[in-house]
C-alpha cells in the first residue's frame, strides 16, 4: 500500500517552476538562478503555510508560539533559498529541477507537489488517530511522533535530496545543514509539545487537518 502527502501550490507559483524547468532544459543561456530562488521559497513558504498556518492562528492554538516560530522558519527561507542556489549556473542547477519537476503533478488545472511516505510510520500514525477518536488520550502523543516523521520525510525529498545534487562546498553545505537542522527542530519541538498538551478535540482538529493531505493510492504525475 502506497502513501503519499501532496500539497496544493498556488497556480502562478506552479507555471513558474514549470517555465523555468522548460527553461533549462531548452539550454537557456541567462542567468536563471535568481528566478529560481525566488520561486523555490515561494514553493517553500505556501508549504509551510500550507501545512500550519491557519492552524497556529486558530482557536485551537495554545498560544501565540506557533505562529511565532512558523513565521521563523518562513524567515529563514526567504533568507537562505535564494543564497544557496545563487552559487550555481544553469546547467549545474538543471538536475535538480529536474527532480524536483518529477515530485510535482497538475490535476484538473491545480498544481501539487508530492512526496512518498513510508507506509509502517503511516500505518502506525493512522492507528493512533484512530484510537484518538475512539478516547483514547494516550496516543495523542505518538499521533504526533508519527506525523513528524512524515513530514521530516518530506524535509528529505523536497529540501535535503535537492541540495546533496548541488554538491556545495564544505563550508556551504555545513551553513546550509546547520539551517536545515535548526529550523527543523524547532517545528518539531513544537509538534511535541503540542501532542503533549493537546486534549482529544484539539488533537483531532490538528490530525484530520494533517491527513487532508494524504493521498492513496499515489496520484500519477502529468
């Protein structure tokens, strides 16, 4: 059984990635890494948005602390993605957009991003919810767990894959790695403490929110 998380993206952001994929690979000779930049933190930050920011606005949220580190992470991005991929000509940053073209899809005109998800993890984290919505508290927590590990697997396959194909410097890859760690971290402790804090209504709220975006079987890509 396959499982994938897909995430809708803007229709604007979508025909841009995609002009500047045809693009590359038509040998476009200008400079094509300052478009990029700007349209992989917009990828990067309708993600994020995407994935938490109503929530960390709603009612349901303990506090302000969501919204305040979303906004971090979303700073850190507008930062660092432009810089990083600024290094690069076209034809070295030609793979990976490339890589990254195959993990999007369009279906009736909406444009998605996907990414696979490991089917044990999302077995487990499905059976949590389900004893979440039978009263089961405890496993509010590994709820949590499991939808963390799905999403650091996304951090994989949209974040961490693309940057190993551009082979950056030591010096580079160790700043960009610091950044990646950190501006995970501090997601997912908040994702901890969330499922430490939450009560079963607001635990809900937040994991049917989360499985909204599950896809199954995988849809194909176009």
């Amino acid at each position: 059984m396959t499982y994938a998380v897909s995430l809708k993206l803007k229709p604007e952001t979508y025909q841009r990635f995609q002009h500047i994929h045809q693009q590359l690979n038509a040998g476009e000779s200008e400079s094509l890494s300052k478009a990029l930049g700007a349209v992989l933190t917009d990828i990067s930050c309708e993600i994020i948005e995407q994935l938490f920011g109503e929530l960390s606005r709603s009612s349901h949220s303990l506090d302000g602390e969501s919204e305040k580190i979303i906004q971090q992470v979303i700073q850190t991005m507008q930062k660092y993605m432009p810089w990083s991929v600024s290094f690069f000509g076209n034809e070295r940053l030609t793979p990976m957009v490339n890589y990254l073209a195959s993990m999007m899809y369009q279906q009736e005109g909406q444009g998605f991003v996907t990414y696979p998800v490991d089917s044990i993890v999302m077995k487990e984290t499905l059976g949590c919810i389900e004893q979440i919505r039978q009263g089961n508290s405890a496993c509010i927590a590994p709820a949590f767990k499991g939808f963390t590990q799905i999403i650091d697997q996304g951090v994989g396959y949209l974040i961490r894959d693309p940057k190993k194909m551009l082979k950056f410097n030591l010096v580079v890859d160790k700043t960009l790695n610091g950044v990646i760690h950190l501006t995970t971290q501090l997601g997912y402790k908040r994702l901890e403490k969330m499922g430490a804090q939450f009560d079963l209504e607001s635990a809900e709220i937040y994991l049917n929110h989360f499985l909204g975006f599950l896809q199954h079987p995988v849809k194909p890509k176009t």
